[in-house]
C-alpha cells in the first residue's frame, strides 16, 4: 500500500509539472506573438520611408535576443526567468528548464523592444543590435533576478510585480529615455525661431495608423496572456491568479480608454487614433503589476489615472524637446 502510495503521488507530481509546462509553453508562444504586434505598432508610426528599416529592427529584436538570452541572460536571471531550476543555465542545455527558456525569453525580448520604440528613425542598425544585446543579456536578467529570484535584493524586501510593470516595462521604458537623450531628435523636430527664440514641435505624420492600430490589438490579446501566465503554474491556486489577473487586464483598459479618449476630446476638439492607442497600452502597462492583487474597482482606478499620466508625461517630454515617435517613456516608464 506504501508502494502505491508513493507511485500515485510520484504520478501526480509529473502530471502538475507537465501541465505546468505546458501552460508555460503556449503562454510563451502568445507572448512572443505580440512582437507582430509591435512590429505593426511601430512601422505604422513612422513615415513610410522608414518602414521596412523599423520591420527589419524587429525581426532583429527576436533573434538576436534570441541569441543573447540563451548565451547569458537565462543563467543571469536565474530563478527570476519564470521560476527556472538550477544556477547553471548559461548556454543552457535545458535540465528540464526548456518551457522556462521560451516563456522568460518572451518577456526579455519585450523589454528591449520596448526600448527600440523611442529611437525610431535616427539610430543606425548596429548601435540599435549593440544596445538591445545589452538590455536583453544584462540589464533585464539583472532585474528580473533581483525582482523575481527567490534571493533577490528586492524580493526579500518584499518588493511585489506580479507580470512585470516595473521589472519589464519601467526598465525598458528607463532605457528608452536614456537612448532618447543620447542619440537626441530627429532632424526637423523641433524648430526654434530666431525672431523670439520659441520652440516649435514639429509633427512627423505616421504613414499607417491603421497599422498601428492593427498592432495595438495584438498587443491587447498577447497581455491577457502576458499577465496570467504570469501565475507561472496550472494548479488551482495559480489559475485563481490568472483569472483574477485577466479580468483586471480588461477593465484598466476600459477605463483607461474611455477616459483618455473623452480627455483628448475635451482638450483638443478632435478623436485622436494614436492616442485613443496609448490610452489602451498605458493603462495595460500600469495593470500588469498588480493585476493579481488588487480588487476590480482598484483596476478600473488604475485605468483612470494611467490616461492622465500617459498624456502629462508625453507633454513633459515634449517640452524637454525629448523626441519619443511611439511616446513609450510616457507609456511604459510612466505606467511602470
């Protein structure tokens, strides 16, 4: 009777870790899809003569980091890459952390696409590859290892991010105002006039908001996975937290929508596409940190006040004459 006991537990322990993996494995994939959405956002944005450049970045993006994070940033991150085993993980050969490599790499990559997003236009291709290896093989893995480790600086303090707001999108939104300031706005951007010495912002219309649009929906789908899967396991407890994330994941967004699009209204007489956009991935961003947390009126709170950030920061940042095409400080730092 100990026997079978012990078999029937032993069973049951390989059935919670293959459906753990597979829940890791297909949210991994999604996740990695809202790099189309990405795509489409970004090349939607600039003026059509840089289009296939900003496309050819973002399949740059998935496979050099692809590189990157199977050479180094798995092993940095240790068991803040969605909760890997073992302390060896550099050029890994897995160890059974195979469903953990797709899903933390999904999540690594984000973070530097996030960056690309402010640099658009006036960055040449090998100093955006130098600066994106470096996000996704050191600066992330830091990160999400102090934030998600079990030995973490931050984690011992009790810091809390469920799916990543400040791990992934304010460090990605962090290094997109950096390069911002370093590599400086595009020609013609901002125009100062001699005769009273004013400053012009000078807008550079985007070729597709169509485009644009069409990739902030993938965005929207890729999330709700982003942050349920964030539960990291497919367990009861865990897929009471991925319900209680998606619900929340849909509500900020309402909120933050709504709110935006009857504020740019209000302010500036006209419904504005890319900005009914942000509006929709600011508030994504500020949810994606306490999605399992917090109750739904607090989700919708959320929602409300990420609209007026996203767009008082966008407004700071222009009037620093900081050049961000996709306002992805004000989304994503902002937000995170």
């Amino acid at each position: 009777l100990a026997e079978a006991a012990d078999a029937a537990r032993a069973t049951a322990e390989a059935d919670e870790q293959a459906h753990d993996a597979w829940h890791l494995l297909i949210s991994g994939f999604m996740v990695l899809f809202m790099q189309a959405g990405f795509a489409m956002f970004e090349v939607g944005a600039v003026r059509a003569k840089n289009a296939k450049s900003v496309m050819f970045k973002n399949l740059a993006d998935f496979y050099f980091a692809a590189v990157i994070w199977w050479l180094v940033g798995f092993g940095l991150a240790g068991d803040g890459a969605s909760g890997a085993d073992g302390g060896d993980n550099y050029a890994s050969s897995w160890n059974g952390n195979g469903a953990a490599f797709v899903h933390s790499l999904a999540f690594a990559i984000t973070s530097g696409t996030i960056m690309s997003g402010a640099v658009l236009e006036r960055m040449t291709f090998g100093s955006y590859v130098t600066l994106n290896l470096t996000m996704v093989g050191l600066v992330y893995p830091l990160v999400a290892s102090w934030a998600w480790g079990g030995d973490g600086f931050l984690a011992e303090r009790g810091f809390l991010d469920f799916a990543g707001s400040g791990v992934v999108h304010l460090t990605g939104g962090s290094a997109a105002l950096a390069a911002s300031i370093c590599v400086g706005p595009r020609l013609g951007r901002f125009q100062e006039h001699v005769a009273d010495g004013k400053v012009e912002l000078i807008e550079f219309n985007a070729h597709s908001p169509v485009l644009s649009t069409l990739g902030a929906l993938i965005l929207v789908f890729g999330w709700f996975s982003f942050n349920a899967s964030s539960a990291l396991g497919a367990d009861p407890e865990s897929a009471r937290a991925a319900g209680v994330a998606s619900a929340n994941t849909l509500l900020a967004p309402a909120f933050g929508f709504v709110t935006g699009v009857v504020m740019h209204r209000h302010l500036y007489k006209v419904h504005d596409l890319p900005w009914a956009n942000n509006y929709i991935l600011g508030a994504l961003v500020a949810i994606t940190g306490p999605c399992a947390y917090v109750q739904s009126w607090a989700a919708c709170v959320i929602g409300v006040i990420s609209a007026f950030l996203t767009l008082g920061v966008s407004n700071f940042m222009v009037g620093l004459q900081i050049d961000d095409p996709l306002d992805t400080i004000a989304v994503h730092a902002a937000n995170g």
